[in-house]
C-alpha cells in the first residue's frame, strides 16, 4: 500500500516533547495506573501490581483475552465476546476494518475534516472518495441532507465520527439512526469511530448510543485514549459481527498480532470503573470550559470558537489570518504552546484546541496563547504598513 504522509502526526511528532503547555492534545489530561487504582477503590491495590509485576510477560490471546472482550461487549446492547476485536489503538482497528471491507474502486463517503486516518487509508486502497463536510458555513453541525446527496448505490461504506474531531460537532440519536437508514438504503457498511463515547461535559447534553447498537452494518470502533486517558496502554477495540470480528482478526496476523498483557488487564479495570472515570473527567472539563469561556470573550477581537457541545475538541477561528501554518509554529517554538494548525483538516485559518488538558497547563496555555497571538498580528500589521 502506497499512503500519503500522516501530516497531523507529522507535525505533532515534531513538538509534543518540546513544548510545555499541549493544548491541542485530543484525549483527556492521561492518567496513571495509581489513579487507576484510587479510582476503582481496590482494597489492596498492592496486589494488583505485585501480581502484574510479577506475572511473566507472555504473549496475550491475539484477539484480546475473553474477559477483556466480554467486558467490552457489555457496552453494548447485543455484542458478544466474539463479535469484539482488541486491537493496538483505534488507529490499528479503523485499518483493518477498511482493508477488510474495501477494494479499489469502491464508493466510501467520509465525515470530513477528521483524522486524517479515516480518509488516507479508503484512498490508498483505491477507493473514490466523497467528503461530507462539517463546514464553518454551518456552525459546524453535521449536514444530513447533504450526506443525502452523497449516498449512492455504488456506496460501499459510510465513515462517521461523533463527537467530531476536529470540531466538535455532534449526532443525535434522531440523526445517527437516519444515518443508518441512509447506509441501509443502498447495502452500505458504517465505519462509526466512536473515540469520544461516554466524553459528556457536566450539565451537557447526553450523547446517543454506539452506532453498532442501531444497526447490524455497522461497526463501532472504540479506545482507551480518550475518555479513558489511557493512551499509553495503546488499546482499541471493533464491535461488529462475528464473521468481520474474525476476519479483521486474520488480518491482525500481520499487523500487532496481539495486544499487550498488561495493557489488557488494565483496560479491564478502566472499562469496569468508567463512572469513576466520568466523575475525573467532569471535574477537569467543567474548570477548563470555565476558563475557556472567559478567555474567548475578553479575547473576541482576535479569537473564536462553536463551542463543542461533548468531547474534547473545537477549532479556534483566529481573527485576520487565512492560514495559521506560521503561527502554529512560532507559539510551539517560541510560547511553548501546541495548537495543532488547521490545514491538517482543510481549515487553514483555524488552529485545533482540546480542552482536556490538566487546568492549571490550561490556563496558562490560554495567557500565552493570547498574548502571543496579539504580539504575531501586531507585527504582521506594521509589516503591511512599512510595504
């Protein structure tokens, strides 16, 4: 397979550990086996790591051990352990499935702008491509009359992603089983990336269910990333039917071949305990949206943003710039602050800011950010002026 380079993961990889203050990460602030165990308010929580340390490391079941997979299933309202995939991250499962499903010249249509993944991959294999686009004309909300328009009886898959990365916008469950008509219409597959599920703000809306428990096409894809602050356990799953769920697993062969023991055992105890995790998350988001809030109106001169209704995730308009590559840049190198720039999705006048990072990096992130940009627009102004 011939693919075009990752430009996000890219850029990402160049600053993430040289930057001190990481607001555009797309997960919650990650935490550590420690909080894990304070979280599941274990009575001996020494155990579990003697036990874990002193386990030898051997391979795990390749498709995820059965209890991993039984937890997973109970998500959902009719999955079984074996119609469920472990797999290295959603990134490993979103590939498989797409290698399993497509072939070159198939019709996929893709929620777009997203993570690059989701529309690089259907490409490389050969298939034509059509974007449903989440637009700043339509306050970044999802168009379903336009998705409409897009469908064909040569769709093969529809790929969808709520809450949306990068921008926050969101399905209703109205809107998700519309989807699923749509799909069903024509015999389509839907590719349901569901990284941000459980990720509600406190006193927001209520997220709809996985699409897999709309529809029997669909495959819903999840993570310990987001919502779990977990990424380095680098552990995915896919919920489909069995028969994708073993096929996807023949490809798995040559890819990760199994997932990490350790990583399985405690993906177990996050999954278990994702109340906990909630009630962590919520106190973070609701101090972050907080600060957020004040600082886009003391600062609307320069700065917007559609606040993300759930997630983690939005795109800040920054005033009088049509591409944000050299800002992006200059606030990594010189303010050690990311923001990733927006032409990584098509929005060049955009930079992508997440909200799950720890408050107090957030914060500070947010002074920097504001200052910085002020000083960048004030120099390129009296640039303009000496022409």
């Amino acid at each position: 397979m011939k693919i075009e380079t990752f430009a996000l993961e890219r850029w990402m990889t160049t600053w993430e550990l040289l930057v001190t203050h990481d607001i555009t990460e797309s997960g919650i602030s990650p935490m550590s086996i420690v909080d894990l165990l304070q979280i599941a308010r274990l009575d001996d929580p020494g155990r579990v790591i003697a036990d874990a340390m002193a386990a030898p490391q051997l391979y795990s079941e390749a498709r995820g051990t059965e209890a991993l997979r039984s937890c997973i299933a109970s998500t959902y309202q009719a999955v079984s352990a074996d119609d469920v995939l472990v797999t290295t991250g959603a990134i490993e499962a979103n590939f498989l499935i797409c290698n399993t499903l497509l072939e070159p010249g198939d019709h996929v249509v893709v929620s777009t702008p997203c993570y690059q993944q989701l529309v690089s991959v259907p490409r490389a294999i050969g298939c034509d491509i059509a974007e449903w686009r989440v637009t700043p004309e339509s306050g970044f909300t999802f168009d379903l009359e336009a998705l409409e328009s897009l469908v064909t009886d040569r769709t093969r898959m529809i790929i969808i992603n709520t809450p949306h990365n990068p921008t926050g916008a969101t399905l209703t469950q109205a809107e998700m089983e519309r989807i699923a008509a749509i799909a069903d219409r024509v015999g389509a597959w839907i590719l349901s990336d569901e990284a941000y599920r459980w990720l509600t703000h406190p006193g927001g809306i209520d997220l709809p269910g996985p699409m897999r428990d709309i529809s029997p096409r669909a495959i819903s894809v999840g993570t310990m990333s987001k919502f779990f602050g977990l990424p380095g356990l680098r552990l995915g799953w896919l919920a489909a039917t069995s028969e994708l769920a073993s096929a996807c697993w023949e490809l798995r062969d040559y890819t990760s071949l199994s997932p990490s023991q350790l990583s399985d055992r405690f993906a177990q105890m996050a999954i278990a305990n994702r109340e906990g995790v909630r009630d962590r998350n919520h106190a973070i988001l609701a101090r972050n949206l907080e600060k957020a809030r004040a600082w886009f109106s003391e600062h609307e001169d320069i700065v917007s943003w559609v606040e993300p209704r759930a997630g983690l995730l939005a795109m800040m308009r920054v005033h009088g710039l049509d591409n944000t590559d050299e800002l992006s840049e200059r606030l990594a190198s010189e303010a050690g602050v990311m923001l990733a720039p927006g032409s990584a999705f098509g929005l060049p006048g955009y930079l992508r800011i997440g909200i799950g990072q720890r408050p107090e990096i957030f914060d500070e992130a947010l002074d920097r950010t504001s200052a910085f940009i002020r000083t960048y627009l004030a120099g390129r102004q009296s640039a303009i002026a000496a022409e």
